[in-house]
C-alpha cells in the first residue's frame, strides 16, 4: 500500500481545530464495545420516547438484533413536535433551492403544519400502522414533508429515486406492495422541465397494490391525471383543513421505518429494511459525532433522498437534532460551473457534505470557479459515496478549504444506516490523512478478514467486517430474511459483512479500496453488474453479458459491457446505441454503460463462470497476474489468447 500509507502528517492537523491525542475518542469507543448497554441506555436519552424502554439489546435470536425493543417512540415526532415548545419551534428547519434559482424556507412549526395535512391526507385513504407508501419525487420540499407524514402514521416508506426507469419504479413497488404513490408532474434538470408522472403512468398498469396516486405540481407540464386515482398535493392538502393535526403513532422500536432498495450481487435489487428507534439514535449520534452541527449552521448534505444518504442526513438526522438543512434541486453546474460555491456564499453555508466525483469534476473545471467566491461561511467539510482518492482529497482541502477545514470523509452503506468509519469533529477532531475514513466510530466493532475469516495485519488488504451489532445496522431485507441472514451474516459467520476492500495502517487507519464483490460504484451510485446484465440479456439480440467497472478519473468507475450476440444479430454502431438505449429505459440513466464491447465468446472458468477478473484486466490494461490461481480456471493458453483477444477488440 506504499503510496496510500502515508505518514501521519501535521500538515492535515487543520489549524481552526483543537487536535488533542485521539485519547478521548478512544476511551469512547473503548466504553462503546465494553459495555453497548449501558452506553446506549444514556445516549438514548437525546431523543424522545413515549414509553421509556427497559432493555438496551435483545440478542436472543442473531444476526436479528433488536435495539431497544420494549421502547416506544415516533420520528416524527423527534423531528418536529419536540421542538414546538422551544426556540428552534421558529427556527429554519430547510432552506430549499430549486434549479432554477427559486427559494423556500421552511421554520420547524411550518414543516410540522405540512406534515400534519399530509398525515391527514393518509389517515383519511385509510392509511394504518405498517402501510407502505412509495415516493418518487425529485429533491423538493415535498419529499421530506412526505417521510415524515409517513411516518407519523405509522406508515413504511419506500424512496424510489426519481432517474428511475419505470420498470425499475414498479419492481420497488411490487415488492413491497405500496398502497399510495407520491410523485411529481417533473423537475428540472439543466433548466429544463423533465417528466416524472410520465415515466409513473408507464409503471402503474403494473402496480396493481397503488390506490392512489398524490401528485405534487412542479413544473407545471401537462400530465395525465386518471379520474378517482390521481389527486393533485395542493388539493388534497387542502381537503385535509389548513389545521389538520394527527396525533403522531406510538411505534415499537423495532416498527418499519423504510425500505430503501439497493443492488447487491444478484440481479434483484435488495429492500433494506431500517426499523424505528436504533436508526433515529444512530442518527442523531453519528451526525454529532462527525460534525457537530449547532444551532448557527448551515448544513448542507448534497445526496438526493432518494439515496440512504438523503434519508438519514437531509432528513432524520438534522431535523432530530433541530439544525438547519440547505436542500438543492439540481444540477452542480448549472447555470454555471461554480454554482455551488455561488450558493454556499449567498446561504451562509457552514458545513458542506459532498461528494468525491462532485470534487473530481470541479477540480476539472478549475479552481477559479471557486475561488471568486467568498466560501468564509463553512467550517467543516465532508465526502461520501466512495472512496476520495488523495489528490482529490488535497484539493478539496486546499481549494475550498483553505488548508483550514477538516474533511470528514464518511465511510458507511445503505444497510448500516449511518457512519460507521469517519473521523469525529464532535468528540475531538481525529488527525486526518488524505484519502482516509480514519478510524471507527464508537459501537463499531470493524476488522479486516482475509478470505479464510483470519483477520490481517495492518498494511494487508482484506475485507471490512463488523463484529458487533450496532444501532443503526439493518433490520432485514424485505420479505427475505434467508437472504438477508446469508449475505450479510453468512460469508463469516455471525460477522457481518461489508463486501468493502480496505487496508488498516499502523495507527489503525482504514484506507477503503473499493468492491469486494460484483457492485459498482459509478458518480456514487451504487449498481449491481448482474442488475445491468439481466438488463442486457432481456434484449433480443443478446446472449450473454458481463458488465465490469472500468475506473474513471471524475466518476470513480464506469460500467463497460461486454456482450455476445444471438445467431443472426451483426454487430453494428446501432445495435450499440440500442443497447444503451435499452439499459437507460430498463433502469435509468445512471446505469447507462460507458462502452459496449461486441465479442465472440466470454471467458469462462472450467466450471463455466464468467471470469471477472481476466474481464477486468483487460479493461485496465493489467497484466493477467497471478497464474497459479488462474490455473485452476482454464489453460493459461487459452486464457492468455483470450485476453490478447478481447484488448485487440477493445481497442478497435
Ligand atoms: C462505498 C452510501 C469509501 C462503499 C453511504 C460502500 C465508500 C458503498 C465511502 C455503499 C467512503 C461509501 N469511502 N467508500 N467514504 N462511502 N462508500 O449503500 O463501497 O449507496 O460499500 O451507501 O459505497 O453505498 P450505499
């Protein structure tokens, strides 16, 4: 790991911030593991429990842990309600952006009001404890407003990002057998109306469970609105009385909260379920912990909603903690490319939560964007999505922040809820390394295995487990607890696995690596090669598929597929456009490949697995490697002339 170990270096010691020894935080996280119970039983008490629970963890029936289980609580009423009888009830609770310039801000007591009507709107189309309720809506106001309107009732909701496909909208859907979809006519992207009921209208033949359909007006565009299923938002507002008030649901600790979908290994789409009482306190904590907001921020967390990082920091997370969340519509670099440094500078934004392909693309378009703002506002700085390569890491720290601004580089995933590996502003500000999550939080129990379950030495790459449960960690996967047990609880048994690479330091510093498994991380994004392959194999003219990541200096890594055809199919400049074509519609633009490769046959071990790793190297232009292991697959022959095969096809 030579050029990723390096040095602790004084130089990242940002000046604005005390740096004592990491002593505290170790004794934290000491206390955390030696005793969870009573450790949480205290830092529990930050939120707000209708009936007190009497007992921390119940693990009598692992990998189903269950935090707090005899408690009682409602999020949304931790996220509003508590706040009424104090200062923060007339405090901003978001300042929302949309592309085109416009601004709405919204105070904890109005946020609570529009959340009381909606939960009206639920309670009125017979909306009961356990109900779900999907959403695919764009970043507006509307979509946290819909959250915490579920979850007031007592309702389970489903995120479905709004670059969606249609097909990809009603798999969701299906599976967790919605009863009201909350969309919007569109949004705007690049200063232009984009549709989003259009692309829910080819999804809701084949949402038989849908009921209703509550449409919020953005655009303004013409849609079709079908008599007796489809309501406009304002009107049903409306209908619910400018003073609804729902009294909020007691839930169990262990209740729903969401079911957030995420690719995994398999072609299906995994539904993440995250319970009540663990995910709020993990929220609030890790928030705390990592950035300390308070009451003079400004924060600022750039994911879409429609991702887990949306949910729990631009909604759960600071609204628990009464802070003030900047939320943003659109597009980085419209409609010019320092429109998010312009915006920082007119909100008075302190802590910025971005991303390194957004940092990777500025550094691209050149620091002058930036610099001709006054950025003095922000204190803190953050990344997530992946890993932040140094350089990147560098320029963040040099660019926006001043060489004064720690970068709180966040390292967690859909399942665990929250940060699990990051440096903590608000326990005492860890040194930092460039290009570093620093080191676990406290209650995360994180090693690195090597493939036989031995954990390595420090400079050794392996793969991240975690030993203990903790709070925030996943329920289940919907309606799947055999596949939620074996992916997760089933490669080292009882451990729980992270499918991350990562090598630790010998100050104990985890450096992340990327995948261990078939999942792609493009711009942050996570997709599953096997959900783009089914994809590719479900157009006629396609055999088989092998879809790789290919590295990419902005977005980390793109997917490159590599197809065979049928019989009678030639390959040809339209049949590639096709495919794409096909990918976008079956899942969305995201998951658009890069390149496709035509090729006559695909590498395949003896027992008839695709070989990835020959696929891979002939992406990067690698050589082969390790034979002695390649061996067992197929003759090196073989494998050599395939390989020099397919990089003359590539090239070409
Ligand atoms: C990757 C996003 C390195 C990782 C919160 C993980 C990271 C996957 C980081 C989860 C980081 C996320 N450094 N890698 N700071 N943050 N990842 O579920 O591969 O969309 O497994 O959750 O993103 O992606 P997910």
């Amino acid at each position: 790991m030579s050029d990723n170990s390096l040095p602790f270096d004084e130089k990242y010691c940002p000046s604005t911030a005390t740096i004592s020894s990491g002593q505290k935080r170790k004794e934290d996280w000491e206390k955390s593991i030696k005793n969870p119970q009573e450790y949480w039983s205290e830092k529990a008490k930050a939120i707000d429990w209708f009936k007190p629970f009497s007992k921390v963890l119940d693990d009598s029936n692992p990998p189903f842990y269950q935090w707090f289980p005899d408690g009682e609580l409602n999020i949304s009423y931790n996220a509003l309600d508590r706040h009424m009888k104090g200062v923060r009830k007339n405090k901003l609770a978001y300042i929302w952006e949309g592309e085109m310039g416009e601004v709405k801000t919204y105070t904890y007591y109005q946020l609570y009001r529009e959340v009381n009507k909606l939960a009206k709107v639920f309670k009125d189309y017979g909306i009961k404890k356990g109900d779900r309720i999907a959403v695919f809506l764009p970043v507006i106001p509307e979509l946290p407003i819909t959250l915490l309107a579920t979850a007031r009732v007592g309702g389970v909701h489903t995120v479905v990002f709004s670059g969606f496909s249609a097909e990809a909208l009603a798999d969701r859907v299906n599976d967790c057998g919605a009863r009201i979809l909350v969309t919007a006519d569109g949004s705007f992207r690049r200063g232009k109306p984009v549709g989003i009921k259009d692309n829910a209208d080819r999804a809701l033949p084949n949402m038989p469970n849908v009921e209703k359909v509550i449409v919020v007006k953005r655009t303004g565009q013409p849609i079709q609105m079908k008599e007796g299923r489809d309501v406009w938002y304002a009107d049903a507002l409306a209908s619910a009385g400018a003073n609804a008030y729902v009294e909020p649901e007691s839930m169990k600790s262990c209740d729903p909260l969401f079911i957030l979908y995420t690719s995994g290994t398999t072609g299906k789409p995994k539904g993440v379920q995250h319970g009540t009482g663990g995910y709020l306190v993990w929220a609030y904590w890790t928030l705390k912990w990592a950035f300390n907001p308070t009451d003079e921020d400004i924060y600022w967390c750039v994911a879409d909603i429609g991702w887990i990082t949306g949910h729990t920091y631009n909604v759960y997370a600071p609204l628990s903690l009464g802070i003030t969340a900047f939320l943003f519509e659109g597009t980085p670099d419209y409609p010019a490319q320092d429109r998010w440094w312009e915006m920082i500078e007119r909100h008075g934004v302190s802590i910025l939560y971005g991303t390194p392909t957004a940092v990777r693309m500025f550094m691209k378009f050149g620091e002058q964007w930036a610099t001709k703002h006054d950025l003095s506002s922000l204190r803190l700085l953050g990344s997530v999505g992946e890993p932040i390569n140094p350089e990147a890491w560098k320029w963040y720290y040099r660019v926006i922040g001043k060489e004064k601004l720690p970068i709180i580089d966040t390292w967690w995933q859909t399942e665990t809820g929250g940060f699990m590996i990051s440096p903590a502003a608000g326990i005492e500000l860890t040194p930092l390394k460039p290009g570093s999550a620093t080191l676990p939080l406290p209650s995360v129990n994180a090693d690195i295995f090597d493939e036989k379950g031995q954990s390595v030495q420090p400079g050794t790459k392996g793969v991240v487990v975690i030993k203990s449960p903790w709070p925030g960690m996943l329920q289940t996967i919907w309606k799947d607890p055999e596949r939620f047990k074996q992916t997760y609880f089933g490669k080292f048994p009882g451990l729980y696995y992270s499918g991350d690479f990562a090598i630790r330091d010998p100050d104990g510093y985890f450096w992340f690596l990327g995948r261990a498994d078939e999942v792609l991380k493009v711009a942050g994004h996570r997709i599953g090669t096997t959900e783009l392959e089914s994809a590719l194999v479900a157009h006629p003219a396609v055999s088989e598929a092998a879809v790789m990541g290919k590295e990419d200096a902005v977005k980390g890594e793109v997917p490159v597929a590599f197809v065979v055809l049928r019989s009678g199919f030639q390959p040809s400049e339209e049949l590639r456009a096709e495919l794409v074509k096909h990918v976008r519609v079956a899942i969305g633009p995201i998951a658009t490949p890069e390149a496709v490769v035509f090729v006559n046959k695909l590498p395949k071990t003896r027992s008839g697995k695709i070989m990835r790793r020959l696929l891979k190297a002939v992406l990067s232009g690698a050589p082969l490697g390790d034979t002695s292991t390649i061996e067992d697959e197929g003759s090196i022959e073989d494998i050599k002339a395939t390989y020099n095969d397919l990089r003359k096809q590539l090239s070409k």
